[in-house]
C-alpha cells in the first residue's frame, strides 16, 4: 500500500513499502520532513514528470568504511597528489554538477531545481555536507549527501576526470566520522570498493546509534 502524504509531518511505518522500496507520495521537501525521513530510512526519488515519491528499500546498498577496497592503482593515484580535496566549500556547484551528469540506463535526472533547493538548505542548516574534488583550480569530481549521526547517506557524485569520484568517497570513508555511509543504489562500481546489501533491520540499528 501505497499512502499518501498531507501537511502533516509524519511518515508511515517504513516496514510498509510496496517490494520496490516506495512507502508515500506527496508532502514537501521542508527541512524538517527531510530529516524526519532520514532519521527513518527514509528518502525523496522521483522526477519533474511525478509528485514526490518516498523511498524505503526493505535492503540497503551500504559502504562499512573499515570495509572499504582500494585497488593498488587507486592507491598510487592517492599517492601522487594530483588531486586535491576540500569538504563544503562549493556544496551549490558539486549539487548541480550531480544533477547534469550522464548516467548509463537514467532519462534524465531526479535532482530536481526543487531538490537542489531543498537540500543546499539542509547544508546551510549543517546537516547536508558536499566534498570536492580539484585538479588545480577546476572542480573535476565530487558528492554530496545528508548526515543523520554517524551515518552518511550519499544522495549523488559525480566525476569528470577518472578517479575522481573514488577519491571522494575514500576520503569520505577515512574521514574517521562515520560508521555508515549509506549509497542507496547499488553500482558494480561501488560494490568493488565494498559496498554490500543488508537488510533494512541492520541498517537501522546503526541509524538509531548514538
């Protein structure tokens, strides 16, 4: 069952989503109804052609940082310093970088003006946070994504050089911050640097941690 949001600032349990992981639609993207959804496993996805859709995946594609997998070639790159990382200093350019991005069997994008809008105010509450990725004075890879405690769950990244986007995630990973980072999609490409599935049970025993 499929149930439909009003004004109101609450969700329904999570362990009723249909199979796909959609749990309600409609609602806002207020500030507090998006943290209110992060706290529960919860996350907006959809598109400009839908209203917004609620996500609850009764498995989640997640990233244990003292699991993470660097390759020996990923290893030399971090090693010759032609990268150069920041954290939060353009999180407005690393947003709109992610929603203009191709994406291999993705009809446009589900980062929305009105998704952008919504999370550049999480970050500038604190609770939306972007790292950047530079080759000299040119962003050239990066993501972004919502902290709830010491879990991040990474909404988006983006590379235009190689590499790039796997050195922001392994300083994301080595940040020492966190003990999730949750990536929501399963990719081949994340999953050779660790990522896995657990059960929505797991991940939100680590959630509810202090």
């Amino acid at each position: 069952m499929i149930f439909r949001l009003d004004e109101r600032l609450l969700f329904p349990d999570p362990d009723l989503a249909e199979a796909d992981g959609l749990l309600a639609i409609g609602g806002d993207l207020s500030v507090d109804r998006l943290l209110l959804a992060y706290q529960n496993g919860i996350f907006p996805w959809y598109s400009d052609d839908t209203p917004i859709l609620w996500y609850s995946p009764h498995e989640r594609f997640v990233l244990y940082p003292a699991e993470l997998k660097v390759s020996k070639s990923m290893q030399q790159v971090l090693r010759s310093n032609k990268f150069r990382v920041t954290v939060d200093q353009c999180f407005d350019k690393v947003i709109a970088a992610c929603s203009v991005v191709f994406r291999e069997g993705q009809d446009g994008t589900w980062i929305t003006d009105d998704m952008k809008a919504a999370y550049l105010q999480l970050h500038q509450k604190g609770y939306a946070h972007s790292i950047e990725v530079w080759q000299q004075d040119d962003l050239v890879g990066g993501l972004y994504g919502v902290q709830i405690g010491n879990v991040f769950c990474g909404e988006s990244m983006f590379s235009l050089v190689s590499n790039a986007s796997k050195v922001a995630l392994i300083h994301l990973c080595t940040s020492g911050k966190y003990r999730l980072i949750d990536c929501q999609v399963h990719t081949a490409h994340l999953e050779s640097m660790g990522a896995r599935l657990i059960s929505r049970e797991e991940y939100m025993a680590v959630l509810s941690c202090e």
